[in-house]
C-alpha cells in the first residue's frame, strides 16, 4: 500500500429534514438496517451522515493517491473498497485495515478525517456553555485568556474541539484530564498530552452569525491536509458514487 503524509478530511452540513433513506445504496448493510428498522432520531441521522463522510475521505484518497502514480494504491475494486466497514477498538475508536480514521458529528454537520497516520477529530455547533463547563474544560492560563477574548463562545469552542481532538487521536478519552492539557493557539499544540508537540491542531469554523460549528483536526506536524466540504446531499452521493 502507498504512503502519503496528507489527511483527507470530508465534512457534510446536512439538512435537518433530509430524507436519509433516499439513496439507500449509499449505506453499508448495517446501517441501512439501521435507518429501516425505526424513525430516523437525531442521533441516528448525524451517524447515517458520518458514514457519508466516511466513504467520501476514503474515496478522496483513493483518487487522489490513484492520480499521482497511475494506478490504485488498493486491491480490489474501489468501490467495494469505499464501502467496507471499519471496526471499533476495545476504547471504542474506529479502525481500519489500511489506514487511520477519526469520527465526529454534531447538530447539523458530520465529518471524518482519513490518514495513514494516527488522527482526532472533534466539532461543536455553537451554544450556551456554563461556566462550569468552561472552568471544567480550560486550565487556569486559558480561562484568564478567555475572560478577556472578544468572542469568548469562539475560544471556549476550539480550545475544547482542539483538546478532544488530541484525546480522541490517543484513545485516552475526555475523563477529568481535560482541563490539565492546554492548548497553544500561536503554536497550534497541546501542552500536556502524550503527543508532546510532535502533532498540531487545525481548526476550521463552519457557517456565521449565531450558527458556526467549531472543528478541530489532530494530526502529525508534516501532514498535509486537504478539505473536502460537501453542503448539497446529491453532489455528495454523486461524488462517492462516481467510479461505480
């Protein structure tokens, strides 16, 4: 299998009344079982989504990989290879036979980052945090920088999106070790973590106003990046669909 030090990152901001069953060969058997077996709930809806996604990353690298050397960096057909299903560890993290995956989704967004290296992926629609959260989440650095940030709701969310990130890569979970790491902003690292600074963190905000959602990649200083952002349920399915 070929190596490349890029992430591909796929992210779908789905319509709330989207009919998920439309396109059901979009699906693995699972979760098409899945979305048959009752009435689509939100949490159901944000999984069907993340699966979208998931397939998108993989097909992204898979064209991207396939482009650069002339041939598929894969046995088998591609397609077939796009809809395999991943698996979770003892810890509850997907994993992948030929590479690196990371899932996240909240209130209207789902996304995936794809790699072959060790990745973390967290997003958060913005909302009302208490103080309690906040104090639960930032060190004590952090919390004095937030009190004088001029959009603290933007600080608070990808200091948090970024922690999750690195602990989702380490498979350590949030628990209570959340507000001992830090997250340097001018350096884009978490300080504290078993990752050391040998990663760094890429936020992205989604949408404006009051609507933004907050996402933040953890992958390997070295990595090289690339967004697929997808809005429009028939480009994405086209997209995925398009070497069947």
């Amino acid at each position: 299998m070929i190596r490349t030090r890029k992430a591909y990152i796929c992210t779908f901001a789905f319509p709330e009344d989207w009919d998920f069953l439309r396109f059901p060969s979009a699906y693995s058997e699972k979760t098409l079982g899945m979305l048959l077996s009752s009435e689509p709930g939100v949490r159901l809806r944000q999984s069907a989504a993340a699966e979208l996604c998931y397939r998108a990353a993989r097909m992204a690298a898979w064209k991207d990989i396939s482009s650069a050397v002339g041939e598929s960096p894969f046995i088998g057909d591609p397609a077939e290879w796009t809809s395999r299903d991943y698996i979770k560890n003892a810890s509850g993290k997907p994993e992948l036979d030929e590479g690196f995956m990371n899932i996240t989704h909240t209130a209207g967004l789902a996304a995936v980052v794809f790699s072959y290296a060790p990745v973390g992926i967290d997003a958060e629609r913005e909302r009302v945090c208490s103080d309690k959260l906040i104090r639960r989440t930032l060190d004590e650095r952090e919390y004095e920088e937030y009190l004088q940030a001029g959009d603290r709701t933007a600080f608070f969310l990808e200091s948090w999106t970024a922690k999750e990130s690195c602990l989702k890569l380490t498979s350590e979970g949030l628990g209570g070790s959340v507000a001992s790491l830090r997250y340097d902003r001018g350096k884009s690292v978490i300080i504290g973590s078993s990752l050391r600074e040998d990663y760094k963190i890429l936020p992205h905000v989604f949408g404006g106003g009051e609507e933004r959602t907050f996402l933040s990649v953890c992958c390997p200083k070295g990595t090289e990046p690339e967004l697929y952002a997808f809005s429009d349920p028939i480009e994405l399915l086209i997209y995925i669909n398009a070497i069947r």
